[in-house]
C-alpha cells in the first residue's frame, strides 16, 4: 500500500513562509504527476500547484509569484514552498500523486496551515 506523509503545515503570520513536505512511501521516479491542493470549510477542493516528471509546473494565479513546488525523487518527496503567505491562504493542504500503475490518486493526510496575525 503507498502512503503520503505531509508535514510542515502551522501557524504563521501574514507575510511570513511556511514550506510543505510530501513523502512517498514509495518511489516517485518516472511518476508522471504531484503536486497540491487545499481545502477550506464549505468549498471545494482547489487547485494549488503541479509538477510533471519532466519538472514543468502549473499554479493557481492566487499563488503564483509567492509559491514554489519542487520535487527530490531520490528522496521520493516533494515540497511547495510557500512565501508572502496572506489570511486567504489558511486552507488544509493536501498532496497527491499519480502513480501510474494505480487507478486512482493517491492522497496525503492533508496539513492545516494557517495564517493569522
């Protein structure tokens, strides 16, 4: 069974960074697509950011400029670096990938992150 692990999700100021964490249990070379969405109460799930195996990257224009997604695949993990955080961006993040050999997406536990002052 493949499993996401997120981290690095809290509290911050507005203005301030924050960078997420997304760990494969397995691995993620030659994975065609990843990358991020989020989640706020009574809406639906939005599209943050992506990245394809041959490293191009899609984002949302509300976080284009301050957010950054990368990817290790020796490390099978992936991250978006999120800087010039503002209060609109306090969601649940969530990762996923798309393993090619699974059907389905595979999701992360999702991290709250939250920006207030």
């Amino acid at each position: 069974q493949v499993q996401l692990v997120e981290s690095g999700g809290g509290l911050v100021q507005p203005g301030g960074s924050l960078r997420l964490s997304c760990a494969s249990t397995r691995n993620t070379f030659g994975v065609p697509a990843m990358g991020w969405y989020r989640q706020t109460p009574g809406k639906q799930r939005e599209l943050v950011a992506t990245i394809n195996n041959g490293g191009n990257t899609n984002y949302a224009d509300s976080v284009k400029g301050r957010f950054t997604i990368s990817r290790d695949n020796v490390k099978s993990t992936f991250y978006l670096q999120m800087n010039s955080l503002r209060p609109e961006d306090t969601a649940v993040y969530y990762c996923y990938v798309d393993f090619p050999f699974l059907p389905t997406a595979t999701w992360g536990q999702g991290t709250q992150v939250t920006v207030s002052s």
